[in-house]
C-alpha cells in the first residue's frame, strides 16, 4: 500500500510544492489584489494562496521586492500603521489595474497551467494522506474498507474518462 501511495503522491507532486510563478504574476496579481481594498505583505501573500487554492505561494523575497518595484513606479503609495506597512493603488495604480480587468487572474494561472484541471492534484493528495492515515491507524477492518472505497473511486474515474 505504501508504494502505492508513493506513486500517487509522485504523480500530483512532480515539482515538490506550490506552483512557481513568474515576477509578471506577482506583480498583476498584487494589482489585482490591491484593486479591491489596501492590504499588507503577508495578506497579499496568504490571499493568493487561498485564490489559487493553495497551488501558489509566492515567498515573501517575490512579493516585497515587486512591491518596492510598484512604489518607485508610483503605482502603490504604502502608509504605515502598527509597525506594517498597508499598500494601497494610486491613481495610475488604478489605471493599470483597470487595463487589466478585463484578463483572467494570475492565480488562475495555475489552473490553465495544469489544462484547467488545477483542482485534480490537490484532491489526489488529499486523498492519498487521508488513505495513508487509514493505514497507519485503522484496524484490518477499517483498512478492508478503504481499499474498496478507493477501488470504486478508480472505477469511476476511468468511467468518466471513457464518456463522450
């Protein structure tokens, strides 16, 4: 059973973590983000984590430099409360997030990236931990029927790929 979780978690898990974006993703995504209301660092950061599923993490040695980069430009103005600094858009801030309204999300990336199907991967982790904690926790019983559920879900999956 273990090596077939192996083989699972290698299959969805190729890169050994979240989805690396370019600098031109961090930068409209923090546009996009800013757009809706002034945020700090860390809250850019976990927002397009949760946008993205969880498939994007920009590091914080991404996002604070371009955020740096968008001040010079003088597309983000940074007020500072409570020892944060909170970035909001400027007027041609703005202007630049209102050209690009009209593009799919950088964090959306990550799903066209992987054909559209963005959600498939993380679901396959999920179910090859909550397989691998049955295995290590429950009884022969509770182990008998995990392979069965996962024998069916296999079913299915091939069910679906053989409609059309």
């Amino acid at each position: 059973m273990w090596e077939a979780m192996e083989q699972l978690r290698s299959a969805f898990d190729k890169r050994g973590g979240p989805t690396r974006m370019g600098r031109g993703d961090v930068r409209a995504a923090i546009i996009a983000l800013l757009a809706e209301r002034p945020m700090h660092g860390y809250q850019i950061i976990r927002e397009i984590e949760e946008r993205s599923g969880g498939a994007w993490r920009p590091s914080a040695g991404s996002v604070y430099p371009t955020l740096q980069l968008l001040a010079d430009e003088g597309l983000i103005a940074a007020e500072e409360a409570n020892g944060r600094k909170t970035y909001s858009l400027t007027e041609a801030g703005r202007a630049e997030a209102d050209e690009a309204a009209d593009r799919p999300a950088p964090w959306l990336a990550t799903e066209r990236g992987a054909g559209g199907h963005g959600a498939l991967p993380r679901a396959g982790m999920d179910l090859a931990q909550a397989a691998a904690q049955v295995h290590r926790s429950g009884t022969p019983e509770q182990v008998q029927q995990a392979v069965e559920v996962l024998d069916e879900a296999r079913r299915r999956l091939y069910a679906i790929l053989a409609q059309d």
